[in-house]
C-alpha cells in the first residue's frame, strides 16, 4: 500500500490528554493527522482499523512515558509500524528508559526530549516530520532484518475473540484500580507510597475546612468521617445516590477517590458485597471523535471501559454495582454528555447505587447549564457542597495549607505561602490555588516578585503552545459562551482548547474573560463595537485587569481616553463598568481626571437616588449606576462621598436590594447579571453564604489591624445581606447563619472602639439596632421582625399615662388613646393651607402617630409638658432604631418615619412646632376633662399649672386652638373660671 502523508499518533490511553494536544498542535500547522477513537469509524472491527491506518501513514509518533512501557496496545502498534517501514518518531513525555522490546524497534537515534520543554518539543516533531517528508528517506530507523521469533508478536492476540477471564476478589479489584489510574489527580501511588490512615489524616483537616453535608436539602452534622460516611451510604443494600458539588479544583475528586478506594479495600477483604468502579466523565468528553457519530463511539469505547466488570457482575449476581463518577459538568460543552451515555449502559443494573462529582458554579449563565443531569439522580440522598474559603479568614487558610502540604509533601513554608496569597489578593482560595502557589513558589527565585496576571498567562499560553493569537481566540470564545446569547449552544462540538484551562480551575475562566477584556480595550479600534464594556465581571475577573493594569501607565491611559470618548454614548452598564475602572487608575494625572468625572456624576445622581424607591428599571438603572459611581469614588479615596451613599443604602430599598444582589453576584454566588441582562435583587436566600463569609473576613482583617479603608461599606453590606437572611431563616436555610450573626455582634462591639470614617446619625443607629436585633435572632428559636415590633408598639394602648395614674384615675388615658386623640384633632381643626413656609398637614398628622411611640420601650415619661430635651433624647435614640429596621426585605420603607420624626426631634420646622403644641393642647384638654369628671382627684394648683401650659405654645395656630378647644369651651368653664379666679 502506497503511504500518504499522515501522521498516526501511537498513545497510551493514560496519556489521552496529551495525545489530544499533539494531535491539535500538528493539523494546527497543517499536518494530517489518524488518530483513536476518532478516526474510527462505527462498526468496523476496531483492531483491523488500526493496522490499516498504521500501513496508510507515512509516520507513527509514539507518546513515550512510563505507561507506554507497559501498554501493549502501543507496542504493537510500532511493531506494525516497523515491519511497513514507517517513520517511527519517539515523542518523549517522560525521562525514562525503554524496555528491550521498545529499544529492539527504536534504537537510540532521534529522541524528542518533550519532557524537558514540552512546546519546544511540540516545534521540534513538526520540523522532523517536514524534514523527513521534503527528504523522503524513509524510516528514521532503518529497519533492521527480524529475527524469526518477535517477542511482542509472539504475545499478540487474535483482537477478534474476546476470551472472559475469570476473576477473583483481589483480580478484579486490580484491573478497577488500573483502569482508575489514567484519569488526572489520580492519588493512587500516593496511597501506595504512604498508609490510607496517614494521608486521609491529612485530607480530613482539608474537608473540614472546605465541606458541607446536606440531606434533603437542609445542612447536618457529620460525625463521622467524609469517606466513612460515603463507603456506608454506597454499601447499603437500597440504591443511594450521592451529590457531589462544587467549583472545579476544589478536592471533589480527592473526596471520592479516598472512598472509592476504602470500597474497594472492603471488597476485596470480604467485608463487603459492593464492587464500585470509578469513571470520570471529562476523559471521554475530551477523546478525539469524529463528529458524524460522536454518541455511537463513545458507547462503544465506554462499553469496552466497562466490559470486564460488567461480566464480573454477570458472573458474581451477589455482588452489587458501585458507579463512581467525577468531573461531571453542570453547563453544557458539547452535543453529546459523557455520563448520560454511562448511565444508558448501567440502567440494565435497575437501581444501583452512585456517587457523582459535579463542577457547579464555574459558568455564570443559566442559559448555558444542563436541564436535567440523569445520572446524579434526586436530591433525597446526602450532598456534599465543597467551598472555597475566604482568603482573609487567616486561620482556616492556613489549617489548609498545612494539610495539603501534608498530603503532597511539599517542604515549603507555611506563613510564606500564606502571604503571597494574600498579596495576590486572591478573595478566596481551595486545594488548587494553595498548590499552584506551592509550584510557583518552587521554581521562583523570589517571592515577591511572583505577579498574578504574568503568571496566569504564562500558564495559559503553555496551553496553546506559546501562541498568544490563539489565546486570544479562546479568550474570546469563552466570553461569547459565557456572554453572548447568540452563541449557539445546539451546534457547538467539544473544544479542548477552550475547555483544557477552565475545567481545571474557575480562575483559569476569570482570567480568559479578564484577558478578553484588557485585549479589547488595548487594541480598540474607533469603529470597534465595544458591547464587552457591558460585562460585569466578578472579584476574580476583576483582580486579573487591575494586575493587568498595575504599573501599566500605557493601558491605563489608553482606558481613560477610550472612557472619556465615549462615555455619553454608553448605556447604563458600559457607564457603571466606566465608573468602576475609572476608580483603578493609579497615576496622578489619570487619577485626577478620573475624580472629576466621577465627582460629576455623583453630584448629577445623589439626589435623586436618595429619594426614588421605584422597583422600576430606570430605577435599578440609576441606583446600580450610583453604585459603581460611589465604588469608583472610594477606590480614589474620596472618602466623603461614603456617609452619603451608605445612608442611601439604608434608606432606599431598591438601592439595598441592589447592593446586596451585586456583592452575592461580584463574589461568585450567583448567575452573573450580564449574561441575562436583569439586576438580581437577592431574591434566593439560600446564595449568598460565600459572600457574607468574604465580608466577614475582610472586616475582621481590617478590625485586626486596626487600619483600612471604609470598613462602614462591608460592614453595612454584610448586615444587610444578614437581614435577609435571619428575617426569613423560618423558610429553608441550607446553611448555618448562626456563627455569622455572632461574628457580626463582635464586630458591631468592636467598631464602637474605633475611629469612624462617617458621621450620619443614620448610620450609628442602623448599627445599634442591628445589635439588638442579632441578639434577639441568636436568643430565639424563630426570628420575624414583623410581628416583633407590631407587637411591641401596639403594646402602646396598654401603657397608661402617669400624669392620670398619679391621679388615681380609673382607667386613664393610655399612650394610644393620647396618640390617637391628638391625631383627630389636628385632623379636624387644621387648616390644609396655612401662610407659613414647609407647612404641611400631613407631615403634622404623621408626626402625631409617631411621636409617643418610643414609650411602648421608654414607658410614659412625665417630666415636663412641653417636650424637654432629656425626654425627646430618649425617645429619640428608640424611634431611630426602630424607623431604620426598614432595611429588612419583606418590612415597609420606614425612611418617611424616620425623616419625621427626626424634625419633630429637632423642633426647628414650622411642622414640628405646631405638632408639639397640637401634643400639649390634647394634654391639657385630657386634664380639664378629668377636673370635671373627677373634681376631687385634683387639687386647685393644678388647675393652676395646667392652664400656665398655654405659655409654652409656640405658635399662632396654638394658641388659636387653644382658645376654641378650652378657654371658650363651655365644657370646661368651671376649670376656666377657676383658673380665672385664682390668677
């Protein structure tokens, strides 16, 4: 057969991965390339198809490693190469030696190092292959004349006829762990090189810090160990199906793998009749197919995966099937999904036990995500959710790092490692970040001198081969997945370079989007369109452009005067974005230029976002705007502007709900609001843990170093996000709220002894009755602060005044009754209009409801009619605190209250004086109507007192009423006489 100039690539299935790469990299330049499962078509004898591809070729690359040495699948392969005179290129993977078998076939002549520096090697094989085929000699190795017994040919089986081996316990749990061991992360040597008890040690201080146990959606303890509990569940004669969740990187596979092999050690000692097998879904999604059959090969090649221990089943009916399944995805990558095809082959089982890992959380798009994932199954079993930990949480940060260190021996500093993560400024950190830190700590030459964009790029273009125009491409890719709703979900094929970064780490995702970002703005062209600028990214994403950005004046420039040129044409997102960025120019000039127009935009929104509290979209557009526009303020230290936007904050709903849903969105919680263009308002109770945790971190890193800017700002974020949360704790709450309520009051209590970066009153009372409230919260069993303070203040119509009770008045005048009767007379003997400057008669009639409500704590205070200080200043530290309890979701605006009743308080409004007098009118009406009733219960100096009040009026309209309702009331002319008689 005539050779064509086609490469096949020879792998063992363990080195699939790196197979996929080489095989891209050369059809990349141009080289055609054969390779397995793809080029094989469905329903032809595997076997033959790989001996006629092998004498079609012209050159066989061998993926050399340490597998390779026994895989005799791949030494077959170059035999048949040899016997037909191919070019038999050894691609080195690994520093290893050949076995004679391997050495007989390749000789010692035209190794590729590609261990020593993979992408130079990856240049150096396409050269090779282009310089053999312009030279056309043949083979690399001459073929040598064979001896007439082939060792490897001797050992070759008729492919053709399966022979059922028969296993024991022990056999089939060796081909299982054999099996297991091509897929990545795999901890299997590490298991073999040290005791199960010893590293599990280790990792159990990990899961600790990094995973919570759900059942039935609700949080429990575990008392036992993770995989303990795990192994029970599985081993169980009723189908279980666990859940395993979290962001890729976040030791979800490291968790199955120390179950799944304590299974198979009970298996094979007898203990247990429950046989697991462990697959991961992302190794098939990643195999080379062709796309006209993508789901017909991958049964096939997964059919052939389970084969032997699916006969062992058939054989051992006693024995009960145990799927293991990692790296399955919640968002979908291709047409075809690994596991469904899994679980199509093991339904012949009926109900089977099985526990799936699953990358939750990495695309922040709910277009994007798999309806239904079949195979997990419902979500009545146990759920463990592994989260990342705030990188200001120092403590458990460092438990973690000390565990990891523990279970892959790395002799590095512990502190050390803890301080670049935070210089990197990483929000939160897992087991992947802590051990790419390590790596990058092992080859620095200093420390400090590791950056987080360089080194993110220098990972990812060794991803692509050093090619920053492919970066690029799958930069952009990644966006328009995650952003773009044009992007066409029902015709995408697996793509490796795009998904190579971001299945192994969410960073790798922020990074791409970040990397898209500072791309589009660096080369922004005037016709370009620049809808990337509606993109609201989170922290992660963010902490890439601003390293992007450090020390940058260029692009720092060049993103002033692209914001400056364009500003008035962007819409409200492309603006907010502006103002955020526009807050992260470091030099003085750029600096300067910034603040300017942040300043105009602050004073062109303040007032308006102050006092609208639509929930309409030109609202949401204006509050969310304002937002960016304060947060671009503060990152330029423009420390003024936070009293203004905090109290903002506080008093409008819109803005709280907001505030509240951008900081849950920003810190990875959620959907992110620009792939589904709405504002999230915090409506799911259920997100937002991770972001109160952050909070927390930060304000108790801040109140450890007694310094930091504007801990007011997450300290008010983190109460409000808490209102939330404890106002609704009756409703289903997967996590425990109770130890972030406790970290709040201590640092409530410890913010009191600081100094302060506002002064609003509004803000200091905010902070008071949140304490009381989180005491309340913790104290109780259910918290609902509605029917709490309705409770409270209706309590008003059963506190009697003292003034009457000192009296022995039967059953006097209650606080309601005054409240209510000096309501009906303003009601009715006010004028609507009245010559005087702000008069308003509803503002009166308000202030009249609210200003004896602070007895219902205080109880009736009788020190003076006329309103003193000492009595309002009581009065006035309750009715704040309960005029900002507003601020809870499902609890009316309370800000009109407020507002009222501090003029009231001040008594500098027209308003204020004539409700104060309305007040003592009403009290002295109550008097002369008790002397006529109950003449004997008086003496004649109160009537002498009483009447006096009148001095005190303040106001016109005062004494007006106080002429009509009791001087010439002829009710009360014996009081009036009397009064007459003794002046």
């Amino acid at each position: 057969m005539e050779s064509e100039k086609i490469v096949f690539i020879s792998y063992s299935s363990k080195e699939m991965e790196t197979a996929v790469r080489v095989c891209n990299y050369l059809e990349e330049q141009g080289i055609v390339c054969w390779i397995a499962p793809r080029n094989i078509e469905a329903g032809a004898n595997y076997a033959s198809q790989i001996v006629a591809a092998i004498r079609r070729c012209d050159t066989l690359v061998m993926l050399a490693s340490e597998s390779t040495n026994v895989s005799g699948h791949v030494s077959n392969e170059v035999s048949i190469a040899f016997d037909n005179k191919k070019n038999i290129i050894p691609f080195k993977l690994q520093d290893i030696e050949f076995t004679d078998e391997y050495l007989y076939f390749l000789g010692r002549k035209h190794w590729i190092e590609a261990h020593q520096d993979f992408n130079k090697g990856l240049l150096t094989l396409k050269d090779t292959i282009c310089s053999l085929r312009n030279k056309e000699t043949g083979s690399i190795i001459t073929k040598q004349e064979r001896p007439e017994q082939n060792p490897v040919q001797d050992r070759k089986q008729d492919t053709d006829t399966v022979v059922s081996p028969c296993y024991s316990r022990e056999a089939i749990v060796r081909l299982i762990i054999e099996k297991s061991q091509k897929y990545p992360y795999n901890i299997y040597k590490r298991l073999t090189d040290r005791s199960y008890e010893a590293m599990l040690d280790c990792a159990e201080e990990l899961f600790d810090a990094t995973i919570h146990v759900y059942r039935q959606r609700r949080m429990v303890e575990c008392s036992k160990e993770f995989p303990e509990l795990i192994v029970e569940e599985l081993s169980g004669e009723k189908e279980n199906c666990i859940q395993v969740q979290g962001l890729p990187g976040s030791a979800k596979n490291m968790l199955l793998q120390f179950a799944f092999y304590k299974m198979l050690k009970n298996f094979s000692m007898g203990v247990s009749n429950a046989l697991p097998f462990y697959v991961s879904a992302s190794y098939y999604e990643k195999l080379p197919y062709n796309q006209e059959n993508v789901a017909e090969q991958m049964k096939a090649i997964l059919a052939e995966e389970f084969q032997e221990y699916f006969e062992y089943l058939q054989e051992h009916p006693e024995v009960r099937p145990v799927l293991f399944v990692e790296a399955i995805r919640e968002h979908n990558v291709a047409k075809i999904s690994p596991e469904n095809v899994m679980f199509e082959l093991w339904r012949k089982y009926g109900k089977f036990s099985r526990i799936c890992a699953i990358d939750v959380g990495l695309i922040k798009n709910r277009a994007r995500l798999k309806r239904v994932i079949p195979i997990a199954g419902d979500n009545k079993g146990y759920l463990f959710s592994t989260h990342q930990v705030p990188t200001d949480d120092r403590e458990t940060v460092i438990k973690m790092i000390r565990s990891i260190y523990g279970i892959y021996q790395y002799e590095l500093d512990v502190e050390e490692t803890y301080q670049v993560l935070k210089r990197l400024k990483f929000p939160v950190v897992d087991i992947f970040l802590i051990r790419l830190i390590a790596t990058e700590m092992q080859t620095a030459y200093d420390c400090r001198e590791i950056r987080l964009s360089d080194m993110y790029e220098k990972l990812a273009l060794s991803e692509v081969y050093g090619d920053v125009e492919k970066l690029k491409c799958v930069a952009s890719e990644l966006y328009h997945y995650v952003f773009d709703v044009s992007y066409n979900l029902n015709t995408i094929e697996y793509n490796g370079a795009m998904w190579s970064l971001p299945h192994k780490h969410s960073t790798y995702l922020e990074f791409l989007i970040a990397y898209y970002f500072v791309d589009k703005v660096e080369h922004y062209q005037e016709q370009d369109d620049y809808a990337f600028l509606k993109t609201i990214m989170t922290a992660m994403s963010n902490r890439f452009v601003v390293s992007f950005l450090q020390d940058n004046y260029p692009l720092q420039e060049i993103l002033l005067d692209f914001i400056k040129g364009k500003y008035d044409t962007f819409d409200v997102r492309q603006k907010s974005n502006a103002a955020y960025w526009l807050g992260r120019l470091e030099y003085k000039n750029l600096s300067d230029a910034a603040v300017e127009i942040l300043q105009n935009e602050f004073e062109r929104y303040k007032d308006t976002a102050k006092k609208d509290n639509r929930n309409c979209l030109e609202n949401c557009d204006r509050q969310f705007l304002f937002r960016s526009i304060c947060t671009g303020l503060m990152s330029q230290g423009q420390v003024g502007i936070l009293d203004e936007y905090l109290c903002v904050v506080i008093v409008n709903d819109i803005a709280n709900a907001i505030n509240r849903g951008a900081v849950i969105e920003y810190f990875g919680d959620n959907y992110q609001m620009a792939a589904h263009d709405a504002y999230y308002m915090d409506k799911d109770i259920n997100l937002g843990e991770q972001a109160i945790r952050i909070l927390s971190s930060r304000i108790e890193s801040v109140l450890l170093r007694e310094s930091g800017r504007y801990i007011e700002k997450d300290l008010v974020t983190m109460l409000s996000l808490l209102q939330a949360r404890i106002q609704n704790e009756r409703k289903t709450l997967k996590y425990d709220l109770r130890p972030l309520a406790e970290k709040a009051l201590e640092y409530l209590s410890a913010y009191q002894t600081r100094p302060k970066n506002v002064v609003s009153d509004k803000l200091q009372f905010y902070f008071k009755s949140m304490e009381e409230d989180l005491r309340i919260y913790l104290d109780s069993e259910n918290f609902d602060i509605g029917p709490l303070i309705y409770n409270r203040y209706r309590g008003l119509r059963e506190i009697k005044r003292n003034q009457w009770l000192e009296k022995q008045i039967e059953d006097p005048e209650s606080i309601a009754e005054h409240t209510f009767s000096a309501w009906i007379m303003a009601m009715f003997f006010l004028p609507e209009e009245y010559p005087a400057d702000g008069y308003s008669k509803r503002e009166i009639l308000d202030m009249l409801l609210v200003h004896d409500m602070a007895e219902a704590d205080v109880g009736d205070q009788m020190i003076s009619l006329n309103e003193p200080k000492r009595e309002l200043k009581k009065q006035n530290d309750v009715l704040k605190k309960l005029f900002v309890k507003g601020t809870y979701p499902d609890i009316a605006n309370l800000t009109h209250y407020y507002n009222v009743w501090t003029g009231y308080y001040n008594g500098m409004n027209v308003n204020a004086r004539i409700a104060r007098d309305i007040n003592l009118l009403q009290t002295v009406y109550t008097f002369c109507e008790y002397y006529c009733r109950y003449p004997e219960h008086f003496e004649s100096a109160d009537v002498e007192k009483w009447m006096k009040e009148k001095n005190n009026l303040k106001t016109e309209l005062g004494y007006e009423l106080f002429d009509r309702l009791i001087t010439n009331n002829q009710d009360f002319m014996e009081v009036v006489c009397l009064s007459g008689k003794q002046e």
